[in-house]
C-alpha cells in the first residue's frame, strides 16, 4: 500500500490569473504553499499556519473557497502519495519567502514554460485556473 501524506494546500492568484508557487529547500519542484495538516488541527487552521510561515502573510477570511481534495504523486517523497486539500485563497500582505521556502514563482497556467511543478500543480491546480 502506498504511503500518504495528508496536506493542504493554497492556490494563490496575481492580478493576471497567475499562479503562485514555491519550492523548498533542498527540493527541485515547485509546488503550492502549503503543508502537513499537524494533529487536532482543521485543514483550515493549517493552512492559514502554514501561509504565515511559508510566506509571511496571513489569508483574508472572507476569500477562502474550498476547491475540494485532490491526490497526486508526492513531488518529494518518492513512492508516496498526497491527500490534498485545496483552498482558493487571498492573501492579506505581500509574500515573501519564509521557512523553508527558498523560491517563488508566479506561473502562467496556460503556458507554465519548462518550471518543473509537482504532480498536484499540474492536475489540479493549473486545470482549475485555465476554466475558471
């Protein structure tokens, strides 16, 4: 049985419709901000902890819209799957760069060029943006 991991995940969008990525440290894909739901936590309370982290702003309440679960194949963790939650999200401040984020993107989602993205970008999260 494959392992799973269970995440959230934000798609965050520019005043172009662009999608805002990231990659961490020590990784090549970039992915959704985002991570591990901790114990006790709701999938909302971890994404709003995760985006004050990673990107050193908070979410506006009133924008959060749930985009359903998604699985893909882990972008990092070989032979693992993840159980994403995703929310279409706004962000109350300008991201920046924090924890273990060592790069961001905004992309294109009909033409994302040669950025390697994680499996989950490109099933889920680019499809939503291109008929949306």
């Amino acid at each position: 049985m494959t392992p799973v991991i269970r995440i959230v995940a934000a798609v965050v969008l520019d005043d172009r419709n662009h999608v805002l990525v990231v990659r961490k440290r020590g990784t090549t894909a970039f992915m959704q901000p985002g991570g591990k739901i901790e114990p006790g936590e709701t999938p909302v309370q971890a994404l709003r902890r995760e985006i004050r982290e990673e990107l050193g702003a908070g979410v506006v309440e009133e924008s959060i819209r749930s985009l359903g679960h998604h699985d893909a194949a882990a972008a990092n963790e070989p032979g693992h799957r993840v159980a994403a939650d995703l929310f279409l999200v706004s962000l109350d401040d300008r991201p920046q760069p924090g924890a273990e984020i060592v790069e961001m993107a905004w992309v294109d989602p009909h033409a994302p060029g040669d950025i390697e993205l994680a499996p989950l970008t490109v099933g889920a999260v680019l499809e939503f943006v291109r008929v949306s």
